[in-house]
C-alpha cells in the first residue's frame, strides 16, 4: 500500500484493524481467483507465488487494479513480480527473486506493476501483455536494475 504509515498513523485500533482486514482480503481473492496462493501477508503488503509467470502476470494486474485492494479509503499500492526459483521454508519464500522483487515495489508509481527484465523476457511474447522499460535505478543491496513496466495490452 502507499504511505501506509501516514494513512493510518490517526486510526483506533478497530479502525486499523478493518482498513489492513480489506486489503489482505481484497488481495487474498485476487490471488486466489487468478490460480496463485498467498505466502504471506504483512500489514501492508502481500507475498505471492504462481506455478507459472502468466499467471503471476495476471495476479500483479489485478492487484494494481482491483478495488477490493485499496477498501474503503481507496489507496493504491505497488506492485512487482519476478519469475525465478525460491527457497520455501516454514511457509515462507527466499532468495535473490524474493528480494529483487522487494526492490521493484520500492521503486513503483502508485498503480503500477514493475517486473525486471527477466521476467519481461518471458512475457514478450504473451499478446495480454504490454511492457514499457524503464530507466536503470541503483537499488541498495542489488545494484543497477533494468525495470519494465507491465501492463495488459490494449484489445481495441
């Protein structure tokens, strides 16, 4: 979610508590309806992983999409996806993906989704698709990073 901190810094607990319950739900059946399972939710943000990359295409879409993400107050988020292997652990996932996926969301405009160029790679041929590169940005801990804007081509 954008500026989480600010939004929420003046809610009761009740308040809080219902504004983060309808994002992670809202995220959850967005997840859930495009075939992919949530890992883990953590307040603000939610983690995901997909059997296959179009299908993690469609779930970053329609998170960046959907109301039901944003709850009654209306706040866009930021959204990545990286395609590569993971380490599951305790029901949780690791390992470079992971990270770099943490780095493009840090990097998104609001309402957008960020893949790298690996991943834009494997969607390029995918007529749902359209992707725009982006300028390199040096990102703690990773470098220089090529993102890609993804976005659903237009159908006419």
């Amino acid at each position: 979610m954008v500026d989480f901190t600010k939004r929420t810094a003046g809610f009761e607990s009740i308040e809080l508590a219902h504004f983060v319950q309808d994002f992670e739900s809202g995220a959850r059946d967005v997840i859930a309806a495009a075939g992919a399972r949530v890992v883990k939710t953590i307040g603000d943000a939610v983690l995901y992983v997909a059997d296959d990359v179009a299908t993690g295409a469609e779930v970053a879409l329609g998170l960046a999409e959907a109301p039901a993400t944003r709850g009654e107050h209306g706040v866009p988020v930021r959204v990545s996806l990286v395609w590569g292997r993971v380490l599951a652990r305790f029901g949780d996932v690791f390992g470079p993906s992971v990270n770099l996926a943490a780095r493009l969301v840090d990097i998104a405009d609001p309402g957008t989704v960020l893949v790298d160029r690996g991943t834009a790679g494997l969607l390029a041929d995918d007529a749902r698709f359209a992707l725009t590169a982006r300028p390199g940005v040096e990102v703690q801990g990773l470098g220089m990073i090529e993102p890609v804007q993804l976005q659903r081509a237009y159908r006419g």
